[in-house]
C-alpha cells in the first residue's frame, strides 16, 4: 500500500492580488490527493480575499481577520491544521510543479521532516536560480550555525512536532521554528529534488539590520556565543565569494 498522509498546506496573505492565485494554483493542482489547504488572510482590502473567495469550495479552511504579524498569523495557521504533515507555502510562493508532494512523499514512508532545494523567482515568475544556501545532504537543526540552509517553502513537518512560533521574533521565528522541531526528529529525508519556489521580496535596510540581530540572538541560543562569533567570520566570507562570484558572471 502506497504511503499517503495528509498534508496540510498553510498560506498567509495580506492585500497580494497580483501574487495569491499563482501561489493557491500551485496547491490546488497538485496530484497529491490528500491535502488539506487552509489560507490566513489579513483582513485584505485589495481584492485579495475576493479572489481567494472565487477557489471557496476547494479550500478547507479560510480565516480572514487582522493579525499581529505573519508569525501570529502562521500560528493561527498550525492551530488548525489537522494534517499528518504541514508545510507553508506563504503568498507569491509555489510548489516547484504539480507532481511535488506526490514526489516527497514516495521519497520514503513515514520520516519526521523532508526537505529540497527551492528556486528563487521573480515578480513576474521568472528563474533567478538556486539560493545563495544550498541544502546540507543530511540536514540536522545543527546546520543553520552559517545560515539557513533550507526554506520554509521546502521543508515538510510532521505536524505532532511541531510548536508555535516564537513571537519575541519578528523576522526569523521560521528560523528558531525549525531549529526546535528538527532537535526532536528522528528521520530527516533530503529528497534530493527542487520541491519550491521562493518569491524574492524587498526588506528596508532598518528590517534587515534587525533580521540579522534576530538571526544571531537564536544562533547564540542554539550553538553558544562564541562558535556564533567564529561561525559569522565563515558566514562573511561566503557572503563576499557570492557576491564576488555573481558579480563577475553579471559583468
């Protein structure tokens, strides 16, 4: 008999029109039958939820309302879910074809995560290639000490090991989320595949400034203050090789 949990796919949108139904498409046309979609809008005044309203008999659960943040919303998401699995696949994001979660799920029965490589895209849907962090071959919640290593578009959760995010964190919580949940898995099956699609989004350098204060307090909590110090000098020179390397192939 084929292995075939549910899988609950959880998107968060808030006034995105020009990008939600890309995202819902990619989820409503999977072939993998046994999916539960639940959508947490922020109260969109866009046309947003309209559109989403026009797909109301293939989603299973809607919930428009104002939030405290995507990680707030997120939660709001996970509360519900009653899927064997969950995945969040956030408004602009897809799945990197119909076939994916079929393809996952035969990878191998019953692990506690699986995971892929993502594909960054445009605006307009177009390929901007491969993250600048590759997947580890074996990833365990130690490989995020130079960054993370895997989207939350790509990583697939048993959802009874789950928890909710961390509110003290406005920008990284997926981070600390996934740190937590992988210190308790047992399997962790790399799929060796493309499973998503990352819509790459602007950040103002003030957010920015603060996502790398976030990502370093939840380095130090996980890996120590010291190996975070040494592991950010490695982190800094693979970011200057990236940009060195993509600047020489753009000239």
């Amino acid at each position: 008999m084929a292995f075939e949990p549910s899988l609950s796919v959880i998107t968060i949108v808030y006034n995105n029109v020009s990008h939600i139904e890309r995202t819902m498409l990619s989820v409503l046309n999977q072939t993998y039958p046994n999916i539960e979609y639940i959508l947490i809008d922020g109260k969109s005044t866009d046309g947003t939820l309209e559109l989403i309203e026009q797909y109301g008999s293939r989603v299973a659960k809607l919930i428009s309302e104002k939030d405290e943040g995507i990680y707030d919303a997120m939660n709001k998401g996970l509360a519900i879910a009653t899927g064997d699995y969950v995945i969040f696949m956030n408004s602009g994001d897809e799945f990197y074809e119909s076939s994916t979660v079929e393809k996952v799920f035969a990878a191998y029965p019953d692990a506690d995560i699986y995971y892929g490589e993502t594909e960054m895209i445009s605006n307009s849907g177009e390929s901007l290639g491969q993250r600048r962090h590759k997947v580890p071959k074996q990833f365990t919640w130690r490989d995020f000490k130079y960054g993370m290593s895997i989207s939350h578009q790509a990583i697939y959760i048993r959802r009874s090991l789950t928890e909710p995010y961390n509110h003290k964190y406005e920008l990284s919580a997926d981070i600390d989320w996934i740190i937590r949940t992988a210190k308790k898995a047992k399997t962790i099956i790399n799929v060796n595949s493309y499973v998503a699609k990352y819509l790459v989004g602007g950040m103002s350098k003030t957010k920015h400034r603060q996502s790398l204060q976030e990502r370093f307090s939840i380095m130090k909590e996980y890996y120590g203050f010291i190996p975070t110090i040494l592991n950010h000098f490695v982190i800094s020179f693979n970011l200057g090789w990236y940009w060195l390397k993509n600047k020489r192939t753009n000239d």
